[in-house]
C-alpha cells in the first residue's frame, strides 16, 4: 500500500487552470544545467551506543538528518535531486508556500522518482522561517529509514543572538536484537492506534546533544519535529525564554516559556533563550514523558557572556501571507475523522463502493475522511484563486491527528472568533472539533492530510483544488 503516492484509482485528466501536471523525471544520463545535487543513498550510521553495529539508513547526500540547506527569503532554492535508492522518491518541502508542480507529491504534482533517475527541483522562499524537508513517497517508511533534513529560510533582519542552533528531533525504531530499523512499517497496529512510535530518541541523530554555551548567552533554538507520530512534550532547565515563532511563522508578540511547549509530527518552533544556569553547571532542553523528565539536548555551562540578562526580544518580522478577511466572505468545509482502533466507524467508501469495518481493515486501511477511506477521485473542494475558506476538523476517534496543509498556512479560529498564529499542521486532539481558516491563494492541487504518516497511508488523505 502507498502512503504519499496518489491512492486515487486514476490520474486527474484535464486539470484545472493553474494546477500542474505532474512532471516527469528524467534519468541521470540525460543533459541539463548545472545545478546543486541532493542524492538520495543507503547509509551505514553510528545511530546507537558503540556496542552495537552500525545502523542501516536512507540519506540525503549521505548524511540523516540530511544537510541543512540555508537561503535568504526571496532567494530560489535549486536542487537536483539524483535517486540512488533502491525505491523510488520525492521530496516534500515541508511548509513552504511553493509551485505546485514543486511540492513533491507523488501523483498529485509529479512522478515519483525511479532509481537511477533525477527530477529538479526550482522554486522561490517567499517565507523566512523553520522548516524541513522529506520524503513524500511511502513516507510512513521513507522518512522513518531517515530522509529528511532541515532547510532555513532567513529573513533579512534577524535578531540578535549570540548563535543559533538547529534540532531535529525523531524517534526510530530499532531492533535490539540487530541495531537495524525494524522493518515492519505496515504493521496494523501502528496504522490503527498511535502510528510508528520508536523506542530511540535522538536530537539531530544523537541520542542526547550535548552543546556548550555561557551563562547569560543568548541563543535561537529552531526545532524540528520529524518523527513518523510521536508528539514531543519540551521544557526548559537552566534556560529562560520565549516562543518566536510557529511552523515557520512569526508570532505577532513572542510568548515567554511559562509551560510546556507541544510539537506534533511535522510542527516546527523557533525560540529564543538565554542561558540562566551558573558556570560549571548544565542547562537542558527536557522531554516531558509520563515516568518524568529525559534531557532532549545539552547545555554545558563555561564562562559568562555577559554580566546580566538582556531585554526581552522584540517580535521577528511578519513573512507576507495572505490576511483572513470578515468571516461571512468564507466557504465553510468540514472534514470529520474516523475509523481507528476504538474507534467505531462500521464502514466508508473504500476504491469507490461501501465496504464494511471488516473488510476496511483486510485492506490494511483503518481511517476515514467524510466517509472515504484514503485519496479520492474528486477534490475537498475547488476553490478559486483568492477565496477564503473555513475547514471545521472534527475528530471522532481515539487518537490524536496532526492535520497538515500543503501550499499554504492557515490561522486557527476560535469559538469566539479569536484568531491564533499562523500554521501549517494543527494538532488535533481526539473528541476535539476545531476549525481553520486560510486565503486560497496558491492554484494547484494541494495534499490535506494527518502527518501521523501511518494514518496518512491507511486512509487519512484527502485534496482540495485551487484555480484561477
């Protein structure tokens, strides 16, 4: 069964003005411009402790998490990327407001990509900010073998630090037995309950990051969630600071870390912090579970960087997304979840005819959109360029969902119309209906899907269309 690749039972024919045909990949051979190689390859990486083997992955120019690809906003990211795999991939760019034919959805905006063959890739970064990028074929496996990596955008006023930092958080899911992946990524279970939940946790492939830095050092901390659904729960020790930033995108006024901050699969924070811990000591960045506290990355405190704390900093500047207008101009859409473990869905549309729980789950298929398990034929909605809309999201089952919306980002609105900041992957709790609002101002067929990547490749995926 296909995650990210197009589950619907045929290609769009006659697609829409402004929406993308899916491109075509080229092999290696063929001539064309230079341009900068991303390569996808096998890897052999010290993921655990010395005593066992080295660990079996998939890179990004041979590296997990892949390199961190850094541009100024505005400037045009390109990158070929040559597939060395023995399966055939894409690359997502997580976040970003980008070309449909770019966006790296299998089937949707291009072919996926065979071995041995290249597709490239050329697009404008109209946002500063945290973002990531991934595999979006099978990526509920793609992405746990480890491909992905960071890709920061920087505004052109940044703020003033003494450094930066980036943390790309994951949990894999190793063998104890081999220190290989285990290699079970269609197990039922995991697409019926919580997803593929690892048993290592790492911070930028380390099991614990250690990091040195000076009392009263002033540092921006832009944090990654990459794990196929294990949400992360983070605090602060021997740091004091405040949140600037949310999948990528500026808060109107930073909020000091009072409490614990949640980052979903695929959700992004960016931070500022200063060291408050005494020379000699640590600082941490903590993982709340149930049984207590890990550290999730390492502060080891040398030296002073100054005699005492700064002011607090001032807001990052806003990055130009399209503003929500009245709320009587917008469509309204609702988008109901169901099925799961628990769940009590007894049947959905599945490959166009109604079938059963029974027979749902024998396709090893568990979820369901508006009575349709997986990718249908016909969009969410078609929306025309500049049209505002409402998606209600309503969670009748027994998990958590991190909703994810491709090509643009999208303002949570409250019951008493109260606006919160901008995104591109909302958490959505179980029992919880919670509505969203954006511009459709980007043409082009565009993936709507739960970033628990298993959900996504047993029934959690839909689309919607934009014209003009």
């Amino acid at each position: 069964m296909k995650d990210m690749t197009l589950t619907r039972r045929r290609l769009l024919a006659g697609m829409a003005a402004g929406a993308a045909m899916p491109a075509l990949p080229r092999t290696l051979g063929a001539t064309a411009a230079a341009m900068p190689v991303l390569r996808t390859e096998e890897l052999s990486a010290r993921l655990l402790p010395p005593e066992y083997p080295e660990t079996r992955l998939w890179s990004y120019a041979g590296r997990s998490p892949g390199p961190e690809l850094r541009l100024a906003q505005g400037a045009r990211l390109r990158r070929r990327l040559e597939n060395r795999l023995p399966a055939a991939t894409t690359v997502h760019w997580h976040g970003i407001r980008i070309d449909n034919a770019m966006d790296g959805v299998p089937g949707l905006t291009q072919d996926a990509v065979p071995p041995g063959a290249r597709f490239d890739y050329d697009f404008a970064l109209p946002d500063a900010g945290t973002y990531w990028y991934h595999a979006h074929e099978k990526s509920y496996e793609q992405v746990a073998r480890g491909l992905y990596g960071p890709l920061i955008v920087e505004e052109p006023d940044p703020p003033e630090v003494d450094r930066e930092e980036v943390l790309v958080l994951d949990d894999w899911r190793v063998d104890p037995a081999t220190g290989q992946l285990a290699a079970n990524f269609e197990m039922p279970h995991d697409r019926s309950h919580a997803g593929r939940i690892g048993n290592y946790i790492t911070t930028n492939g380390a099991q614990t990051l250690e990091l040195a830095a000076r009392r009263h050092e002033r540092l921006r901390l832009r944090l990654v969630n990459a794990s196929n659904a294990r949400i992360f729960r983070l605090g602060l020790m021997g740091l004091e600071g405040w949140l600037m930033a949310l999948d990528g995108m500026p808060l109107e006024t930073p909020a000091p870390l009072t409490a614990t901050l949640t980052l979903a699969p695929a959700q992004r924070a960016d931070l500022i912090i200063d060291v408050i811990a005494e020379p000699g000591g640590e600082a941490f960045l903590v993982r709340q579970e149930r049984d207590g506290g890990y550290a999730q990355a390492v502060f080891a405190v040398a030296g002073q960087a100054g005699a005492a704390r700064r002011d607090a900093p001032g807001a990052l500047p806003p990055n130009p997304v399209t503003a929500l207008k009245a709320p009587g101009t917008a469509r309204r859409l609702m988008l109901h979840m169901e099925g799961g473990a628990m769940g009590g869905m007894q049947g959905a549309m599945l490959n166009g005819r109604a079938a059963d729980m029974r027979e749902i789950a024998g396709a090893n298929q568990f979820w369901a959109f508006n009575g349709m398990v997986g990718m249908p034929d016909a969009p969410l909605a078609e929306l025309d360029r500049g049209e505002e809309v409402r998606v209600a999201i309503r969670n009748d089952t027994a998990f958590p969902h991190a909703m994810h919306v491709h090509g643009h980002h999208f303002r949570e609105i409250g019951a008493d119309g109260a606006r919160g900041p901008w995104r591109d992957t909302l958490l959505v709790d179980r029992g919880e209906t919670r509505e969203i609002g954006f511009v459709a101002d980007n043409p082009g067929d565009w993936l709507f899907h739960c970033h628990m990547l298993a959900h996504a490749a047993s029934g959690m995926m839909t689309w919607f269309r934009v014209t003009g």
